[in-house]
C-alpha cells in the first residue's frame, strides 16, 4: 500500500475512542471519512473557499471546531491535502503559517497529505511548500507543533498513479509513540518490496553524473510538461462549457468543475431516486465512456453542483477527449433546459 496506510496508521492512534473528532476538508478525498467510519472517529468538516482558489479560511477553521467542542466532542487533529484532492489547490506559505498557529493554539495534531507534492503546475505563482519547512522556519516556539507528513510514489512522475509506496515523518511526537507504530507497522510480515524499491528511488534520485541521470531527468520532465499541459487545456475546455466554473489546478491531478444545472435535470434526477451530480455523472458515462466522480462523494457546499475529473488521459486522445465532454453536455444541457 502507499501513503493511505500511514494515513490509517495516525488516525488509528489518535483515535482512542468514538468521541474523538478529526478535521476534515471539504470536499475532501473519502479517504479519511472511510478511515474515521471504520475506527469510529467523528470527522468535523471545514469547508475550503472555492471563491478563493480553494483556500483555507482559519475564521471557518475556528468556526469548525468551535462548533464541534461545544456539542462535547474531543477534537484532536486536522487533517489537510496539500495540493488538494479533489480541488487541486495549492496552500500560500502565509495561508500555511496561519495553520500551524491556529494548531498550536488549538492543541492540533497536524496532518498534512501532501502525496502531490511533485505535481506542480503554477511553480512560480504558487509553489509547494512542505508544512515541515514552514514549521521549521517559525523556531523554537513552535517546537510544541505536533506534525505528520505523508508523501508517496503512487502520484508525482515516478509511480503514475500506478504503483504504491509511501512513507510518513513525525516532528513534535513523542519517540514513545512512533516506538508503538513501528511495532504496529512490524505485524505487517510482506513489505511492498517494489514499493520500497520506488520509495528510494524518489527520495534518491539518480544524481549528476550517474549513468541513469540525462534519461531519467528527461523521462520526468516529459511526462510533467505533459500534465502540466492537459491541466491547462481540460480546464479551458471546461469554462467554456454552458453553466460551468472552474479554477486552474495549481497541483495534484484533479480539476474540481462547478456545474450548474436547470431545475429540469434536477426534477429528472429525482424522478430516478439520485442527486443530479450522480445523474449528470452517469450520463456522462453512459454516452462517452468519460468517468467522473460526482462532487457529491467528495462532499461539497449545499446548493452546490460539481465533479472530479483528472487529465491523465493520454496527451495524443486529448482533443477527443474534450470533444466528447464538450458534446455531451452541451446535449445534456438542451435536454433538461427550462
């Protein structure tokens, strides 16, 4: 498994009963709703900013867990998805320092999913930062700061939404504590050895010099330019849809489009017994073959309409690729018009 085994691993053990509360993005990957159902954690929901290219907001951070203390739950940990799944959002190094301060005021365990790290595509603009370097930047008087960081191969150029490996680093935990998770993690007797094999080669890549070196920087620039321009072109296509917003993706391998749809469709959903981003989803499947995820699995604002599309299509079937969105909803649209 890659990094939703660690992931599982520190919500585990700060789960240590049913009134134990998490913060959750939303719209968020079903990742930790999952993980807080099957260890009977409460998951206490922040909403991001679409507005504001899908930021955080600590006034609705605080707002969060206001709320959630006041109904008697014992929230320990937020959890946050840098670049963002399913928004592809990418967090500003000020937005990042507002965090942790409101983690150490709050008494926050820190979870920081930044399994994307390496898909950046507004590297001037908004590059990553990892949440450990901004920690470390802040000195001593953030020592107390609590933070858990999960990185992986099975994103970035390396696996490719293939293989699997990841790993996660603690700062501000106490060694007794990641003693019990290495003994946790030991039950496991058959170690991923291709993951481990990939692990290495991320965090080592070959080096200037080494035989390997002009290949292997080549191959990971082609196929980054390559994301980085799908992103670019899928999410043109979408704002030039009838009815359809989207932000640029900053990171990650998502665009999180804002679809709005006529009270026909709507009516025509509820006729069949689904939401109307599960019935625009199906459609689209059923007419092109395209799959998307309905925004409805990721969590989204009420009254709001959206789904999750990657560009991981191949770069030589992207144009028709767009051509059949493009066909399809426009069909879709004057099908359910009012």
């Amino acid at each position: 498994m890659g990094a939703s085994a660690g992931v599982q691993l520190a919500l585990r053990f700060i789960i240590e009963n049913s009134n134990v509360g998490i913060m959750i993005p939303i719209p968020q990957y079903p990742l930790y709703t999952a993980t807080l159902a099957l260890y009977e954690g409460k998951a206490v929901p922040y909403y991001l900013n679409e507005e504001k290219d899908w930021g955080m907001d600590i006034a609705e951070l605080k707002k969060s867990v206001d709320e959630a203390r006041q109904k008697g739950t014992d929230v320990r940990a937020l959890c946050i998805i840098n670049p963002g799944n399913p928004t592809g959002q990418c967090l500003t190094e000020q937005n990042m320092h507002e965090v942790i301060e409101f983690c150490q005021k709050e008494r926050l365990v820190l979870l920081a999913d930044e399994v994307y790290q390496e898909n950046i595509y507004m590297p001037t603009t908004r590059p990553f930062h990892s949440f450990k370097k901004v920690l470390k930047s802040m000195g001593s008087s953030f020592e107390d700061v609590e933070l858990i960081s999960f990185h992986s191969i099975s994103k970035g150029m390396v696996g490719e939404c293939g293989r699997r490996g990841g790993f996660f680093e603690c700062e501000g935990i106490e060694q007794e504590v990641i003693d019990e998770m290495y003994k946790i993690s030991s039950v496991s007797l058959c170690p991923n050895v291709q993951g481990q094999i990939m692990v290495d080669l991320m965090v080592n890549p070959p080096k200037l010099g080494d035989e390997s070196y002009d290949s292997y920087q080549k191959e990971i620039d082609d196929i980054y330019q390559s994301l980085k321009r799908r992103s670019s072109r899928l999410c043109d296509a979408f704002n030039e849809l009838e009815g359809v917003t989207c932000n640029k993706a900053e990171g990650a391998l998502y665009l999180f489009p804002r679809v709005r749809l006529s009270s026909g469709a709507v009516k025509a959903a509820q006729e069949v017994g689904k939401n109307v981003d599960d019935f625009y989803s199906l459609a689209m499947l059923n007419e092109t073959g395209v799959c998307v995820v309905p925004g409805s699995g990721f969590g989204q604002e009420e009254g709001t309409t959206h789904f999750r599309a990657t560009f991981l299509p191949a770069e030589h079937l992207f144009s028709e690729f767009i051509e059949l969105l493009k066909r399809f909803h426009q069909g879709f649209m004057d099908k359910y018009r009012d």
